[in-house]
C-alpha cells in the first residue's frame, strides 16, 4: 500500500518554530525522542487521543516506519520529525511548548570520548529548560543504573528541575519488545522523573525563515558552479556551524546537484544542492530529500554557493 508520509513527517517547507499546540485537539503537547520501532509513540497517541505527539527519530528508516504506522492505524495526533533531537528541539519548538519529554532506552555512550553525546551533559538541561512547561515532565526510562543517577544529579543542577527518586523496575502501561527481551533474562531497569518547577526560559536562538531557493544572474554553467563548489568550506553564519561541499554530479539535461554537509551545535545535517539552468543564469535550491532543516551553517553555505556563481 502507498502512503503520502508528508501528511505526518514535518518538511523543511514548514514556517518554523511550528506552533504544535495549534496542531493539538487539547493544546497539550508530548515528545518521545528516539521512537525506534514506535511501540511507544503508537501506545502515547491511542491512550491520550487529545494530545499532539511528536516523534524524534534520526534514523530516516524509522522516521518512515513510524510514519507509516501512524497512517496504517488511523493515528492522527502522531507527527514525525527525522534529525537530532538536540538541534530539533531548540529550533523547531517555542519556548514552554511541551508538557512530557519522553525517552525510553536511550544509548548511555559509555565511553569518555563519547560523554558529551549523553542525555546527563549541562547543555541537556538547558534544553529541557527551555522546552518544557511550567510543572512540565522529563521521563527516562534506562537499563543502565549509574546512567540514571548521573542524569539526575546533573539535569537537577541546573535548579530548574527537581528530580523524584530513580525508581528500579517500574510499572509501566507499556512494556517495548526491547523491555521484554531485557526482563527476560532477569536484569532490571530505571526510572527517572524530572519536573520543571519554575519560568526559567533562555532566549531561542532559532534560525529567520530565508528562501531555500535563489536566483542568480550569470553566465556560468552549472558545471562551472559545481567546479568551484566542491571541497569548499567554510564556518555558518555569525561563525556558528560549518559546512563543507563534498561530490557533485551533472545530469545529461545540464543539471547539478552537489552533496553538502554541515554541522550546529553537534547536528549533523547531509542534504544536496541543486544548481538549475533558467533563461538569466541559474536556480540554486536546497533539495528537499531528506527533509533538511533550516540551520546557520545550510544558510551560509547556499550563500557561498550564490556567490560563487556570481563571480
């Protein structure tokens, strides 16, 4: 069967931050980061058909899956959204727009060099900070116990959470097929419960709604325009982010498209660049395959790009 995915996964061509709560029956607003399977994401939106829930997923392949999900089971209130949900939910969300954060067997990055990946880092829970609501809820649900207290000891820090007790093998209405396995072989899991306590709310620093698509008067070919594009790179815009171009490729038709790839705040973002032949010059847009996210560094990049063509 065929399913139009745009009607639940969130597309670049989106004003954002979107107002989710507009979007909401009940103007009430759940995340779950990192959904993998969806058993969880399609349990929130049965049990709590008022609510708008969005998933975070950045793998592209579950992003689709559990978009199809959602529309084989008639779930309306489910959205997507395919990235890192550390960039995602600071740009794409005004401030104290989420009731519930919730995120169920994240991977604990053991390793040193690996830390600053982990949901216990400062930068965290400024996030949660500012994404939650008053009285608003973060919930993670762990099978690794020192995990659990360090993400409470360090997200509590901050003063604008107060974090209950982890609790040890809690009872929960749904147990994931991960959960299951896991219970199975006889080892436990936490819980922890954070909740915001007080109106502490750091400025946004989200990105202005500029075109995704510029015109260029030129003489130049798109060939010449890939030419001078690959390999450059360069820093984003205000100096946040970089960006790098990487294989470019030319259509029998005169078409370009070239890979770009670029980083904000630890986002990784890989989207293409097309450059298109018109009767003045040339169309260069941002591809939508993908669904890239308006970022600094995408914007300096299509900038460069603008400017090499114009040389």
């Amino acid at each position: 069967m065929w399913w139009n995915l745009d009607e639940v996964i969130v597309t670049e061509n989106k004003e954002l931050p979107l107002d989710w709560k507009a979007l909401s029956p009940s103007g009430r607003v759940f995340v779950e980061i990192g959904f993998g399977s969806g058993e969880f994401l399609e349990y929130l939106a049965k049990t709590n058909p008022d609510v708008l829930v969005v998933g975070i997923e950045v793998s592209q392949c579950y992003a689709s899956k559990g978009a199809r999900l959602a529309l084989a089971k008639g779930l309306g209130n489910i959205r997507i959204m395919h990235g890192d949900a550390r960039f995602l939910l600071r740009h794409c969300f005004p401030p104290e727009s989420v009731e519930h954060v919730f995120m169920n067997f994240p991977c604990p990055w053991p390793k040193t060099r690996h830390a600053t990946r982990r949901v216990t880092v400062p930068i965290f829970a400024d996030l949660l900070n500012y994404l939650l609501e008053p009285g608003g809820v973060f919930e993670l649900v762990t099978d690794v116990d020192w995990y659990a207290q360090e993400a409470s000891e360090t997200i509590s820090e901050l003063g604008a959470l107060d974090a209950d007790p982890v609790e040890t093998n809690p009872v929960r209405g749904c147990v994931t097929k991960y959960e299951r396995k896991w219970k199975a072989m006889g080892k436990d899991t936490w819980r922890l419960i954070l909740r915001k306590n007080g109106k502490v709310v750091p400025e946004r620093g989200g990105e202005e709604g500029w075109p995704m698509e510029c015109d260029k008067e030129t003489r130049k070919t798109a060939g010449d325009v890939l030419a001078a594009l690959k390999d450059a790179a360069g820093c984003g815009v205000g100096g946040k982010g970089h960006w790098v171009f990487r294989d470019a490729f030319i259509s029998s038709d005169g078409i370009g498209i070239i890979l770009v790839i670029t980083a904000d705040e630890g986002f990784e973002h890989h989207f293409y660049l097309k450059v298109i032949p018109n009767h003045r010059g040339i169309t260069i847009k941002v591809d939508s395959v993908g669904h890239p996210y308006r970022t600094p560094a995408m914007r300096a990049a299509l900038l460069h790009a603008l400017d090499i063509a114009s040389k």
